[in-house]
C-alpha cells in the first residue's frame, strides 16, 4: 500500500530509448480532487513517426534476431521489475485513475506482471504446424509453418484499467518479437511511461517499447492508425472509436484486434447461492466505480427472488465507502472525470426521465472537504425501466445497473441476449445443468457461472456484435501478432 503520494511532474513520449519532449504538453488531471498532476508531452505527426521509425530500426536490429527464449526471459525481467516498483506503479495508477489503492494493488500491478509471464511461459511451448504431404501423382512434401512477428505494432488503450489493458497486448506482441509504438489514453498517461523505465531495466533493446502521448482524432492516435508503416492495429476501448479506426485503417489493410464496450447482463436464479450472489453481483456492477467493460449493467432477477435481491443489493450500494482512493477502507473512487461524470449524470437524469424507479443513488455525495473538487458519484440502482429504454440500451459506463423480474429461464436468456454488445454475462445459480445450459446460450465473448472476472489468461477474450473483432488470450493472442509462413519441402 503507498504511504504517500508522489505525483509525477512531467510525462514525456519515450522513442528509441529516449524521453522525447513534444512542441505541446496537456494536462493530467487527478480524478479524486481535480488537481492538475502533471504535463503531458504530446506527440505530433513527425514524434509518431519517429516512433514507428525507432521501431523498425529495432526490428532490423538485436531483438529481430533474438531467439524466444532470450526473448521470454527478458519479458519475465519485465514481470521482476514491475513487482520490484510494485508502489511507484501503484502510485501513478491511482494518481491517474482516482481507483482505490487496494484494487490497484490487488488487480492492476499484479494482473500487469502476470500478462509478462504468461506470454513468456506460452511462448516457449508453442510447436510448429506441420504436415506429411502425399499427393495423387506420388509426389511427398514436408510442410511446416514458422511464426513470424507482424512487424511494427500499434497499441491504443483506454483509461479504466490502463496499466492491465496496456500489458495484456505489449506482453504478446513482444513475446512474438514485434515492436511496439502505444498510445495510452489521454486520461491515464503516466503507468505506459513508468513501463519505458522498466522495459529499458529489464533489457528490452531501445526501440522495441516505444510511447506517444495525444488525443485520438486528429491526433497521436490518429497518426498511428494512419501511419503507412504500422503493420497492424490493436485497440481496446468504445465500439465507435472502434468503428472510427477500422474506416481509418481500411486504406492499407491492417490487420486489426478490438476490445470494444458492453452492456452486458447478470441473471440471477432463484436457487442461487444468495449472500455469494449479491456480493458478485455488487463487484460486478460497481468495481472500478463501474468502469470496467465487463460490468453488469443489466441484472435480471427470478421474480420469487426480486424484492429481497433488490433489497440486498441496494444495501450493498448504500453502505459501498466512497472516498480518498489512498485511504485504504475506500471501495469506491470517483469517475475518470468531469466530462464522463457528467455523461453518466445524464444517464442518471434519462433514466428518471424514462420512468425508473431510483432504487438507491443517484445523484452525487458531498464530503466537505477537497473530494468535493473531484468527480464522484454515487453508485445507482434503478428498477422499472422498459427493455427498450436508453438506460437498458446503452452502455453507461458508470456505478449504475437496472434491475428486472423474469419468470422463465426462456424469457431471461432472451432479455439478457437483446442487446447489439455481447461481450460478458454472468449466471448465479446453484443448478449446475442450468448454468451450463444458459451460459452456452448466452451471445457474449465471456460467460461466468457463479462468478465475475475470474481471468485466465489462457482463455479466449473478446466479444460479439458491437463489443468487438477478433479474440486475444493464450493461442489467439499469438495468432494475432504473428504471420504464419508455410514452408513446403519436396521430398
Ligand atoms: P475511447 O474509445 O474514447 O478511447 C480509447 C483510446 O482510443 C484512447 O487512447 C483514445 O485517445 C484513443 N482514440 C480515440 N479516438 C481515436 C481515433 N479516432 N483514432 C485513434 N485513437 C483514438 O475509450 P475510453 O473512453 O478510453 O474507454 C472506455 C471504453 O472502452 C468503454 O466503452 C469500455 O467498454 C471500453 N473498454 C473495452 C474493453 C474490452 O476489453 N472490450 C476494455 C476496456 C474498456
Ligand atoms: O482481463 C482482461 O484480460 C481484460 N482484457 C479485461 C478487460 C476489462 C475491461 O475493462
């Protein structure tokens, strides 16, 4: 847990092994009192080209002709080195995002340092594709495909989970010997360059790890996903950002990975475990003040069950600490920032507007004190809204579900999977046969039964419809970042 807090005073590009100073700084404001902790160098045209070139160059040197072991070794000293500045990431992370220090501590840092180790174990296990080939004319042949990076990779991620989301993509795409030029989000600069610092401890050749800090349209972002020297795209945040890139990438014909948003549903069975229930269902509505894509903001309840569900769960949201993210009781920090608490008030105020019941929230707490500056809210639950209403629609992206009564398995499964997103779902139930039988039925990337966001980063991740394209996870996270050459031996 940090003791104190150390902002950082400046945040610079890192290209080539070099902190790089743009023309422009931004401002990188804390989200828990609005005060402004550090400039941020932004990254023009010409600094995103230096990066994508510093790439190349990194490719034609060292690390192109770097084995997989050397390669997963070092990404294990990566893995060493976060846990060696385990608070300094901390700090920055909870600095930047306003989340509490203990989830921090127990999910961001610890999940960054898994992503290293993961691909570096997966990476040294893979085979080579391979097939006796005989022909009708009796010709024979030995094929085999060896696994080549993509080349240049350019990493754009968002700000609620920056430091995990960000890993989760640079640790396979280096462990298949890629470079890498990110863009971290506007809102959450600061953990993408304390990983410069460490990528360069732990022997990663300059220019393999390379930072650009911007905006998306018209900016850093944009000038990567334009560059004609990035050889593909991976992006994790809105479907409409999604939507925006793909149209900017359709030009060269990138490959491109999405991990876009959610509305994604809990149901709930009437012969669920109920305590362990609730409190799922709580951490899956409001972890991370509700800004994790997997979120639940959709819970359909079995009907015997829904008054004491709804009883139980604003409970939970009436008695959830909301405070200083370093005070170590906190549970719940503020929104990223003003703009997107205001985005999610007005959600507050459609949904009153659309005939909901408020159940608990609503609104925004007062403290007295500084916290007043920052941009907290409070965790909301709303009953009797219809299925179409905007507030069951669209994703919100806030402490904020609806609850609905459903009398059929039938009807749940068909309100749960009403929805253009498919990314999570979760199903609480003690009746394994059930749980099976709907999950299977459910149209989502990622299904729970009697849990939220119990990750193994072996599994596929990824969603349906609007939550996405592609998957990443284990084998499918390497499939993305290589190219597969086939090589035909004539025997
Ligand atoms: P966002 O789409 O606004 O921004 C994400 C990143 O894209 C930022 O770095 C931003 O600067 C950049 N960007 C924006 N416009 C761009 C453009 N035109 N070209 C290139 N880059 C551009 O998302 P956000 O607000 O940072 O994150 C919240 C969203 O992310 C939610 O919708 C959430 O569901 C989604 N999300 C999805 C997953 C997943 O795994 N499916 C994970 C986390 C977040
Ligand atoms: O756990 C993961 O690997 C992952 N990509 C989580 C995404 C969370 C979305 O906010």
């Amino acid at each position: 847990m940090p003791q104190g807090f150390h902002p950082v005073k400046s945040i610079l590009n890192y290209i080539g092994g070099e902190f790089v100073r743009g023309n422009l700084e931004f401002a990188d404001v804390n989200p828990a009192d609005g005060s402004v902790i550090a400039q941020v160098s932004h990254a023009d045209e010409s600094i995103v080209d230096q990066a994508v070139q510093a790439a190349r160059k990194a490719l034609r040197g060292a690390w192109g002709r770097l084995g997989v072991r050397d390669r997963a070794q070092r990404l294990h000293k990566v893995a060493d080195a976060i846990e060696t500045r385990f608070d300094d990431f901390v700090q920055a992370e909870v600095a930047d995002t306003g989340k509490p220090a203990a989830v921090a501590s127990r999910l961001d840092v610890p999940r960054a340092a898994a992503n290293f180790r993961a691909f570096a174990d997966l990476i040294k296990t893979v085979g080579l594709e391979s097939f006796y080939t005989e022909t009708p004319d009796g010709k024979s042949a030995l094929n085999y495909a060896v696994r080549k990076p993509l080349g240049v990779v350019g990493i754009i991620t968002p700000w609620n989970l920056p430091l995990l989301l960000l890993t989760w993509k640079v640790a396979p795409a280096l462990a298949c010997g890629n470079a890498v030029v990110v863009k971290p989000s506007e809102e959450t600069p600061a953990t993408a360059t304390l990983l410069a610092e460490v990528t360069a401890e732990a022997g990663i050749p300059h220019g393999v790890y390379n930072v650009v800090h911007g905006f998306g349209p018209n900016s850093a972002g944009e000038c990567l996903t334009r560059h004609p020297d990035m050889n593909a795209i991976t992006f994790t945040g809105e479907s409409q950002t999604g939507a925006a890139i793909m149209k900017t990438v359709a030009a060269s014909v990138k490959p491109v990975s999405f991990e876009l948003g959610g509305k994604n549903a809990a149901i709930v069975f009437a012969d669920c475990d109920f305590e362990d229930t609730v409190n799922g269902v709580a951490e899956a509505v409001f972890l991370n003040t509700g800004q994790v894509c997997l979120c639940a903001e959709r819970v359909y309840v079995e009907r015997a069950m829904f008054p004491r569900f709804v009883e139980a769960l604003k409970h939970k949201a009436e008695h959830l600490r909301i405070g200083s993210p370093l005070d170590c009781a906190t549970e719940l920090g503020p929104l990223i920032s003003a703009a997107h608490r205001e985005k999610v008030l007005s959600y507050y105020r459609l949904a009153s507007e659309e005939g909901a019941t408020v159940v608990a929230g609503g609104g925004v707490p007062e403290f007295g004190n500084t916290l007043d500056k920052g941009f907290y809210i409070q965790p909301t639950i709303y009953t009797g809204l219809a299925e179409s209403a905007r507030c069951v629609k669209e994703e919100i992206f806030g402490p904020v579900c609806h609850i609905a009564p459903f009398d059929a398995e039938e009807e749940a499964v068909a309100m749960a999977n009403d929805t253009r997103y498919g990314l999570a779902a979760s199903i609480w139930t003690t009746n394994l046969k059930r749980g099976h039988r709907v999950a299977q039925e459910m149209n989502a990337g990622i299904t729970w039964v009697n849990c939220w966001f119990l990750r193994d980063l072996r599994t596929p991740f990824g969603g349906m419809g609007l939550s996405g394209i592609g998957r990443e996870g284990g084998m499918h996270s390497l499939n993305f970042y290589s190219e597969l050459n086939n090589i035909c031996v004539r025997l």
